[in-house]
C-alpha cells in the first residue's frame, strides 16, 4: 500500500499537465456560480446551467481516468526527464480520444452508480431519523453563512446541548464517510468502466466483488483520503479564512489533492487487477 501512494504520487508529479482539465472545470465553477445566485435567471436556465456543468465534469472525468490509464501502463522509474516528457504530452494529447470513446459508458454508468447509492443512502437516513433524530440543518446552515472568524465557530458550537451535539457529530460522521465511500467507488467504477469490456450492470458488480475481495486495502484508503481531506479543509479554516492568498493557495492544493486521489484509485485497480492476472496465469 506504501509503494501504491508513492507510486501515485511519483506518477502525478511526472504528468502534471494532466491537472489542466480540473482548473478549466473548477473556472467553469465559479463563472456558472456567479450566474446561479442571481434572482433574475429563470428556473429553466439554471437547470439548464447545472446539467451542463454535470455533464462537463464527467467529461473531464473521464478524460482523466483514461489518460492516467495510459500513464500508469507507461511509467517507468527509470525514464529520463526527456522521456518522461514526450509521455506525458503523448498521453495527454488522447484526452479528447478516450472522452468520445468512453463518454457514453460512463454516463450511462453514473446514472446507475447515483441512483442505486442515492437509495441506500435513503434507507440508512429514514433508518437515523427515526433513532436519532434530524439535525436543524437549515438553521445551522444559516448561522455558518453569518461566520466570519474561528472565534465565531467556536462561539456557535457551544451553543448546543450535548444531545444536539450527538446528534449532528453523528449525522455530520455518517455525510463524511458516505461521501468518501461515494468518491472512492465511484471513481473505482469510472476505473473499471474505462478498463473493461462488459457492460454497465456487470462493470458494477465487479466493482462491488472488487471493494469485498480487497476490503482492509480498500478501508486504508479511503481513511486514507478522509485524512487528506480533513486536514486541507482544517487549513484552509484555520489560515485560509483570514487570508485571500493563503485560501488561494489552499484551493489549489486541493485541485491536486483530487487529481492525486483519481489517479491513487486509478493505479489501484490496474495494480489489483496485474496482480490477478498474473496469479490467474501461474495458476494456469
């Protein structure tokens, strides 16, 4: 598992040029939110907005998951700077490729990913509201508009009673993990779209016999990326909120930080799957 993240992370630093995507995406982001907050704009154009906006980012995800595709099938540690070089803009040139091949297969995977995991997720939140209880979410939402300091954040916490406190760590606990379970599977199964032949359905549930056959690695990364995570979002609390620079800056660091897990999760089905395969064949 070590010599996966350096792997990755010696893999991300020899293609950088592959992040160009993501900046484009997240400019996109901010023009379209600016015309979303506005009054003015009709219901029609903003959902007209936001499915282009969807549509754009599985496009650019799918560009990546072939182009890392690529990347990881070609990388050698033992290539010069001039090597290293021609890959990568060799590799990056097929980004567009691998988006008209694959785009439709991806799409039509979403729609299956997001609505089975969208039912799950019901289930467990009727199951917690009913033992539980709901958080007010709207007036702590609200209130988090209003903060503007660290001191202010503290200030608004202690403002809750120990079973309201419960109650949201636990609601706030199950969001967290069901997001990064939400992220690992589903750029595992962009992976495995991308990687195999078979057809949607099939691609799902061997996406599910991956997760169940390589659980403890599984679990490691995705404690892995909550890490990651939690500690740029800390940061950019702690020092980005009194710093438009350094909130900048964190921005960027997490541009990369999402490059870096796409293509963690990328090498990490195509080592899996080498692994299998070779073990297939000596058995053989």
């Amino acid at each position: 598992m070590k010599k996966l993240i350096l792997k990755s992370y010696s893999i991300l630093k020899d293609n950088l040029l592959f992040i160009q995507p993501i900046l484009i995406y997240i400019l996109l982001i901010m023009i379209s939110s600016q015309n979303l907050v506005e009054k003015s704009m009709g219901i029609i154009p903003k959902t007209t907005m936001i499915l282009s906006v969807v549509l754009f980012a599985i496009a650019i995800t799918t560009g990546l998951l072939y182009i890392n595709k690529k990347a990881i099938s070609d990388y050698n540690p033992e290539d010069s700077n001039v090597e290293i070089a021609k890959k990568s803009i060799k590799n990056f040139k097929t980004f567009f490729a691998g988006i008209g091949e694959y785009f439709s297969k991806i799409i039509s995977g979403t729609i299956l990913y997001v609505g089975i995991y969208m039912l799950i997720f019901y289930l467990i939140s009727i199951y917690l509201s009913h033992t539980i209880g709901i958080p007010p979410i709207k007036t702590i939402i609200e209130e988090f508009n209003k903060i503007e300091n660290i001191e202010q954040i503290n200030a608004y916490a202690n403002s809750f009673n120990r079973q309201e406190l419960i109650v949201i760590n636990i609601w706030s606990l199950v969001f967290i993990i069901a997001s990064l379970v939400f992220k690992f599977l589903g750029i595992l199964y962009g992976s495995i779209l991308i990687s195999e032949k078979d057809n949607i359905f099939f691609c799902f549930f061997k996406m599910i016999i991956f997760f169940l056959k390589n659980l403890f690695p599984s679990i490691f990364i995705i404690v892995f990326m909550m890490f990651l995570y939690l500690t740029i979002n800390l940061l950019t609390m702690v020092i980005g909120m009194n710093s438009i620079v350094f909130g900048l800056f964190f921005i960027f660091i997490a541009l990369y930080l999402n490059y870096y897990i796409i293509l963690v999760l990328n090498f990490y089905n195509e080592r899996t799957k080498t692994n299998s395969n070779n073990r297939t064949e000596c058995i053989g």
